[in-house]
C-alpha cells in the first residue's frame, strides 16, 4: 500500500471547487426574461381567443334569433293569397308589413322601439327575436316579389340578413 495524497479542499484557484457547476446571476435573470416571453405570448394568444370566443357567440345569437324571425315571416307570406293585380301584401311603412292570409286574417309585422313584433289579430304583440335588438327592418315590393332586410345588434356586433319571396297564388287556393 502506498501513501495516499491527500487533497485540500482550498488549494487554490485551479482545485476541486472548479468542478462545481451553478448557475450564475447572469444566466438566472436571461431564463427569467425568456420565461416571462413565453408567458407574455401564451396569455396574448388567450386573449385573443376569449375575444374572438365572445364575437361569435354574439354573431351566433345574432343570427339565430334573425333567421326565425326571417323564417317566420317567410313561411306566413308563402301562405299569403294574392296575385299580381292583388298581392297579399300591405307596407304601411318601410318597417311595418300586413299580409292578408284569407278574408278575414290578417297577419302585421312592425318593428317597435328595438323589437320586431308580429301580431296575428289575437290580443298580444309577439316579439320575433327578444334576445336581441332589432335595429332595422325594411320591407319593399317589387311587382309582386316581397324583400326583405332586418338588422340585428347584439352586445358590439352588428348582423344583417335578406330574404325575398313571392306569395301563393290566388289559383292555388
């Protein structure tokens, strides 16, 4: 057996303690900042999802409560009886529309304040699209061809929707 060397924890500047790896300040504060890049980036991206998340929702709103009230005034002029020298529609205003379903029935859709409401001769006013406010409606004729254009607003966005159809004709009833 020889005589073992012993090793000084302190033997300068070039002994053991070289070998121990650390971070250094330096390297510390440089992954904080790509840290807090990345951070930055992924909390952007989500905000911009939850904005665009909450556009559609409103379009979505928008548009379903248009397209009953579009469906429903299509499906009762369809039924409307009338021809070209008598078309089964009366527009009053540009945003009022009575469609005459047989001699005795007479259908009206108006918009009222941010409303558009249908009534059926009954007692009550029936709101078309009550989630949203309905900011235009306009109904025009065109020979016997009916259009029409209704404007939806619902919390920033705004959705516009057209239809046109023609009455049932009076040989058909």
């Amino acid at each position: 057996m020889g005589i073992r060397k012993s090793r000084s924890i302190s033997t300068g500047t070039r002994g053991p303690l070289d070998s121990i790896k650390g971070l250094t300040l330096l390297e510390l504060l440089l992954s904080t900042l790509l840290l807090s890049v990345v951070f930055l980036g992924v909390s952007a991206l989500y905000v911009a999802s939850q904005k665009l998340f909450f556009t559609q929702t409103a379009k979505v709103a928008i548009s379903s409560e248009l397209q009953y009230a579009m469906e429903h005034i299509y499906k009762n002029a369809m039924q409307g009886i009338g021809d070209a020298g008598n078309p089964p529609y009366y527009i009053s205003a540009s945003d009022t529309l009575e469609i005459t379903m047989n001699e005795s029935t007479t259908y009206t859709y108006k918009k009222v304040a941010n409303q558009l409401r249908f009534y059926n001769g009954g007692s009550n006013w029936e709101s078309l699209a009550p989630k949203i406010d309905v900011s235009k409606v306009e109904f025009s004729m065109v020979g016997n061809l009916l259009t029409i254009s209704i404007e939806g607003r619902y919390r920033d966005q705004i959705l516009t929707l057209y239809g046109a159809c023609y009455p049932r004709p009076a040989s058909f009833k």
